[in-house]
C-alpha cells in the first residue's frame, strides 16, 4: 500500500458523517451526498456517491473517464443502463436490495429509480472520481458544431436543448406534469428494451467535472 498520508499526523481523518456532505439535491427525495479524499483524507483508491432517488428519477446519463463504478442497490430498485462500446448496445440491469451492476471506467450510463425510496451507492475505484455529464455536452458543444456535424438545423437544435440545464445530476429537471408528458409522448417501456445503438468515441476534449465538495 502506497502511503500518501501521514497516519501519525493529529490530521489524520478516519471517519466521516456523508449527511454533511452533499454533491447535489434536486429536493428531499432526490439527493446524492459525496465522499472522497477531500472529505477523508485518509482514503486512497476508493470512494462513493450515496444516492437518493424517488421514482422515475434519474441520475443522469454520464461517464467517469478514471474510474469504474460499483452500483449496490441498498433499498427500492433501480435500472443501472450502460452503453457497451464495443457491442454497441445498451445493456439494462435491474437491481434491488443487495444486487449490485458494475460499470467499466469510460462507459456512458445512468441509472433510473423504478420504486420511491431508492436508496444506491455507487463505489469508485479512485479517490475522487472525474464525471463528464450529459447536460454539459449538450449545453456547451456548440450548436454550430452540431448542426453542421449531424446535418440538422442550428436553430432546431438550439431550441430543443434550451431546456437542458448544465450540471442536471438528477432529473427530470421540469415540473412532475410536464415530465408526465414527456414520458407518455415518447412511450418509454417498461421492462426496458435492449436495443443495439450506433457509438463513436470522438477524441474531443469535453469540459468536465471533478467531483468536489
């Protein structure tokens, strides 16, 4: 073991209380509270998210590009989905109270509450996990750059992303109705569909995260 830390040092922090410490909260419901090396720094190579959810929220589509994530399911149920990039196919695993879904560093996923009360945590193999988010792709890739890219119209896009908001974490980020709506519009299925989907892995330098607190 790699000491990073002076264990003998009066700073030498062993424990911690999470319920101080919260990365996002959308309301009482729907929070996740962080712990890494900034909150205990005596931790190495691991850390976690504790994540609250009631149901049909969702922490929303991201990736970590330097770690993997461990999803324990403590109470409620939750469909933990990933994109597989070498498949190319969306992989939907559904978890309940002790059943885990592990996700490989890089790998674009989310995970979606299908009961109130949902409780997950999501285990990191790095002392403070990087997060690249959705919202934040969606909202400062320029829209020229995808409009051109995709062969869309600028203005179409512009105004179908204007609701998105960066840092989302956990959505829907619209009222109850309106996400009500959106859900009956798009006929989203429930067990969830594992459709094949067409992935690329562009080298471009995305703004992102580090988690902090």
């Amino acid at each position: 073991m790699t000491k990073y830390m002076d264990y003998t040092s009066p700073q030498a922090q062993f424990a911690f209380d999470l319920n101080g410490s919260t990365l996002f909260k959308k309301d009482d419901q729907n929070l996740i509270n962080i712990l890494g090396v900034s909150q205990l720094n005596t931790l190495e190579n691991s850390s976690l998210l504790d994540i609250y959810l009631s149901k049909h929220n969702v922490v929303e589509p991201h990736y970590h590009q330097n770690a993997a994530e461990l999803v324990y399911c403590i109470s409620g149920s939750a469909v933990v989905s990933m994109l597989n990039p070498f498949t190319k196919e969306i992989l939907n695993f559904t978890i309940t109270p002790g059943q885990v879904a592990n996700v490989p560093q890089g790998w674009w996923h989310y995970e979606e509450a299908t009961e109130d009360n949902t409780h997950l945590l999501a285990i990191f193999d790095a002392p403070t996990p990087e997060v690249i988010l959705g919202s934040d792709i969606l909202k400062f890739t320029p829209s020229q750059v995808m409009a051109h890219t995709y062969c869309m119209d600028e203005k179409d896009w512009i105004k179908t992303t204007a609701p998105v908001q960066p840092s989302t974490y956990i959505g829907p980020s619209c009222s109850n109705n309106q996400a009500q709506a959106n859900q009956k519009q798009t006929n989203y299925p429930y067990p969830y569909p594992q459709p094949a989907m067409p992935y690329r892995n562009p080298s471009y330098n995305y703004y992102y995260h580090p988690y902090s607190y």
